[in-house]
C-alpha cells in the first residue's frame, strides 16, 4: 500500500498512530543533524523528520540523497510538533520516519512548486505538468471540475440529457474562421471543426430531445488576442417549446445554483437592459454592475455656448465622479492621457469641478459661465463635491471610449469590491450589424436568431431596424453566455440568408440540410450557450482563463509543451494531397 493518509489530513488527534504518505519533496531543510522535508500531494503538506542517530541509518543515507520532486514514500510515527505552524492544517504535527523509499527521482524542476513561483509564464508553459503541481492550478483545476459536476447536477435535474455533437463537421457560422482537417480518404476535402455545435443542438430539437445540453469544445480560428484559446469550452444548451422568458428563468437559475453552491452567495434576480439602454448608459453591452457611474446623455444639455468642439458634436456625454472634485491637475492630465491612447480613443477629454465651497472649475470656463455650471450641474444632479468628465464626438465612438473610461475610472478610484457578483441579462439586441469593409449585413448573434416577431415584415426594407429575440448573460463585465430563440420557419430561414447577401445556390449548399430539416415539424425552440472557462476564471478570482485549462494554448495559439503548431512530414502532406506555401505563416 503506498499510502495510509493523505499529506493533508493528519493532526493531534493522530499523534502516536504510525502511517505512510507518498508524495513529492517540495522543501528540503538539512541543518546537519537534523533534517526537514515538506512532503507534498494533492492534498496537503505534511512536514517530516529525520534525525541523525535516531533515524535508522540506511534511511539517514537515504534521506541525504533526495531532491526537489523526487517521488518518495514514507512510513513512520506522528509526533507532536515542537514549533507549530498555524497556518497548516497539518501544522500541529510531524512524522518521525522508520522507512523512507525513493519511488522516483527528478530532475531539479525549472521553478518552485510554490504558488508564488519563481517561473515565468513561458517556461511554466513548457513543463505546464509541473506548473500543474502548484497548489494555486490544482486550486482552479479542482474548482473547475466542481463547477462542471454542478452545472450537470443541475442540468439532469431540469430533465436536460448531455448529449455528444461530432467534432469532424462542416462550417458552422458563428462568425470567426474554422479550423479545417483534410481529409486522407477524400483528396482535396476538409472537415470543419466546430465553432459551436449550434446546427447540431437545433436537429436535436427537430429530433424531438427537448432539453439537450452538452459541455463541449469549441474551436475558432481567430486573430491572436489576450487570453482568446483556439479551443475553448462551452456549456451549450438547447430547449423545445420556450419562450425567451422561459430560458431567461431556467439559465438564470442555473448561475445562481452554480454561484451559491461554491460561493455560499445567493445572487437576487438578475436586472434586465436592453441592448441600446446599456450602450447609453455603459458605453458597452457587458457593463461590469458591480459599480455605478453611469454615463449622462449632455448632448442637449450643454450646447450652444460657442464652444465648437461641443457644438459641432453629433454628441456628448459625461460621467459624474461622486466626492472627487478635489483631485488634481496631475491626476486629471493622467485620466486625459489616459482617454486618449488608441483603445480608447478619444481627442481629448473636458472636465468640470463642483468643488466643495460651491465654485466652478473646468477646462472650458473661457465659454462657460458659473451661472451656466450651475444650470448644467442641476440638471444632472451633479452635487458640490462631485468632478465630471465629458467627451464629445461620434455617437457610438463616445459612448464606446465614455465605456471604457467608466471602467477605469472605477479602478483608478478603487471603486469595485473584487468579491461581489453582478450579474445581468442584456436583451433586445438588433438583429443584423452592418459591416463597413464587406458592405453587407452580419447577422449579429448568427443567423439562426430569430427576429421579434414584430419585425419580421422588415427583411426587405429595413433589416438595419431588425431586433432579435437574442440575450447575453453578463457577469462582473465579462460576456458569460449568449443566446437566443431560433428561427424555426424555412422561408423565415431563407428571409435571414439572403439579407446576409448569400446566393441561393450558397444557401443550398452551406444550410440545405437545416432548412430542409425545419420542413419536418421543426418545434419552437431557442437556447444559450455560457463560456464554462471564463465562469471558472470569474470564480477562481483571475483574470485569465489559461489558469483555469490544465493545458492551454499561449497568446500565439501555440502550445509550448507539444511545441504545436508543427510541420508533418512530407509523406503525410501527400497522402492529405497538400501543397504547403510559406507565405502565410505569422512567424514569418
Ligand atoms: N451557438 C451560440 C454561440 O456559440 C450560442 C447559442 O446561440 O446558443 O455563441
């Protein structure tokens, strides 16, 4: 038997019991006559002791030789700490070792075992196995395996069945580029691999599974972009006969069950905004709720002062900082810098100080009167004390930069509590979006959303005022799922391709099987899909969603482990039919 106990379970009330542990040498303090090793596992840490002359000797001779990471095996009795380490769960005791066995050796690792480890990102990518070894990833990836176990027990108990899609497909039209697999067996044809399982979960429905749900991979060949994974996990979830409402109630349902099962908070009913709500008052459709700063429409409101830059604007808005008039010239220089780097983009930014003894101090004073500040300032309850920032421009531009300063804003004056859950549903998004370079529409969630029913008689002359039946699930800011009900009418079907300016013989030959499908008795359905890495990220408290993958891809898509991408050889590429031409490849 390699172990009795864990290396995390072992305390006074164990004193005196003789026992065996397997794991790894994390520490190893030698201090000449007497020598400490941390051994650890999954579990814990547990600290044993050897000493000269009251060890056994072949296990004194023994001891001398391990390292860091070497695999051992050790039986012996446990004692009562000298020092204790309150910090242990195992900290009241030690094993005074009997038998000591190397299992294994090891190499010296390329950084600590620790959660603050010395290695950095790079290098922890290539022995991601021992990255893996750390307590904070064995933390996340635990957590994740819990979160998942949850969102099952809760699918089955809403009579949901997982049921399996293929991986070895054709396109599926989420919107980014598939990943393709030539095939062997017929020269000059590919596979897709899915970017969602989305036609699949529909012909479930069509197939009569009502409730069908799956956590499964995704794959989508996109640009390389901070913390984005090739290959990403969904929980993807269909149901038959629903409403909106329906699945608004069962999904919310399913984030609270998730929420309050691993963190013991039981989240209130999830506020609802609208699509062009959010915009005007968050400049984003995943505004973080955790704090308020809402964004104040101006445009009306602080015109007509000779200022151009504000009366040439097709608009301006504001954003009252509460209680921080005080702040000062080197600080507003900072958040005007700030505003102007190009993810935000801005020209410049105004602002204006209700300062506490009641005067007025912006930046355009030379146009603006105190009597003027004093209209304006009421009008939009803005109170003494309180500073303003105002940007101007284009409608979406402003409100989209009036966004992202809102979330800065928040984080310069520590304004969100890391540890609170804000979740929303964002609904009644437009149906299409139009994409300036193509000229054409896309469709905005895809195109098997289906329109409000109010809307429909607009495919023809006016798809730009299309609303979908679509909604996203937005937790602290972060897009956590997004969904909508279908489409389940062929000529409705038909209607939404050829507004995306798909050719009929396109239509036939990308979407032939699902409009054929809707043909026979195709139910009302609709469904959602969360993003399971990001909820784990957002549980786990990190910000990236590679320290919740045990093998994830770095921000080139690469793994540094597998060194993959790779070439394949010669015999391969011709038993694939495949040219290869370098010209295309990023590293060059
Ligand atoms: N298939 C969609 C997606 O991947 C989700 C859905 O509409 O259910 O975003």
């Amino acid at each position: 038997m390699y172990r009795t106990h864990t290396c995390g379970e072992l305390n006074a009330k164990q004193i005196g019991q003789t026992v065996t542990l397997s794991g790894w040498a994390q520490t190893i303090r030698n201090k000449g006559k007497m020598i400490w090793v941390d051994l650890r596992d999954r579990y814990g840490i547990t600290q044993l002791v050897f000493e000269e002359g009251k060890t056994n000797a072949c296990v004194w001779e023994n001891v001398k030789k391990i390292g860091r990471e070497f695999v051992v095996q050790v039986s012996g009795k446990v004692i009562e700490r000298y020092t204790k380490n309150p910090n242990l769960p195992t900290g009241e005791i030690e094993i005074q070792v009997e038998t000591l066995t190397i299992l294994n050796a090891s190499d010296i690792p390329p950084f600590t075992i620790e959660d603050n480890t010395d290695g950095g990102e790079e290098l922890r990518a290539k022995y991601r196995y021992l990255d893996l070894r750390r307590p904070v990833m064995q933390k996340n990836i635990y957590l994740r395996h819990r979160v998942t176990k949850l969102v099952r027990d809760y699918m089955d108990g809403q009579q949901f069945a997982e049921i399996e899609t293929p991986y070895l497909i054709k396109s599926t039209p989420e919107g980014a580029r598939d990943f393709v697999v030539p095939s062997r067996l017929h020269a000059g044809n590919f596979y897709a691999l899915p970017q969602s399982p989305q036609t699949f979960k529909q012909l479930l429905m069509i197939g009569g599974y009502d409730r069908y749900f799956q956590i499964v991979k995704c794959f989508r060949d996109e640009d390389f972009r901070a913390d984005r994974q090739p290959e990403f996990t969904q929980i993807d979830c269909e149901m038959s006969f629903v409403e909106q409402e329906d699945i608004l109630q069962m999904f919310e349902g399913l984030m609270q069950f998730v929420i309050k099962e691993v963190t013991g908070k039981q989240l209130d009913k999830f506020p609802r905004i609208p699509f062009e709500k959010a915009m005007a008052i968050y400049g984003t459709d995943k505004p973080d709720l955790r704090f308020d700063l809402p964004i104040t429409d101006l445009t009306e409101i602080i015109k007509g002062r000779n200022f151009n830059v504000f009366d040439s604007a097709e608009y301006i808005g504001g954003i009252i900082v509460p209680g921080q008039a005080e702040i000062s010239r080197k600080i507003i220089d900072g958040l005007t810098d700030y505003v102007k780097t190009p993810q935000v983009g801005a020209k410049g930014m105004v602002y204006l100080k209700y300062n506490g003894d009641g005067s007025f101090k912006s930046s355009i004073d030379k146009f603006y009167s105190p009597e003027d500040w004093q209209k304006i300032s009421s009008q939009i309850g803005m109170n003494s004390g309180d500073i303003l920032f105002i940007l101007s421009g284009n409608r979406t531009e402003t409100l989209t930069a009036l966004g992202r300063l809102r979330i800065h804003l928040a984080e310069h004056f520590a304004l969100i509590n890391e540890n609170d859950f804000a979740p929303l549903w964002v609904t009644d998004f437009p149906l299409y979006e139009w994409d300036e370079e193509a000229q054409r529409y896309n469709a905005m969630h895809h195109p098997f959303t289906a329109p409000k029913a109010e809307d429909v008689g607009l495919f023809e002359t006016n798809p730009a005022a299309m609303h979908a039946n679509a909604y996203d699930m937005v937790l602290n800011g972060m897009e956590i799922g997004g969904g909508s009900i279908r489409i389940h009418d062929a000529e409705v079907q038909k209607k939404m391709f050829r507004t995306l300016n798909l050719a009929e013989d396109e239509i036939n030959e990308k979407f032939g099987f699902i409009i054929n499908a809707f043909k026979y008795g195709a139910p009302p359905h609709g469904g959602i899909a969360f993003g399971l890495d990001r909820i784990v990220a957002i549980l786990a408290g990190t910000s990236y969603i590679r320290d919740v993958i045990a093998f994830p891809k770095n921000n080139a898509g690469r793994d540094l482990m597998l060194d993959s991408p790779s070439e394949i050889s010669k015999e391969q590429l011709d038993e694939l039919s495949l040219v290869i031409k370098k010209e295309n490849s990023v590293e060059k």
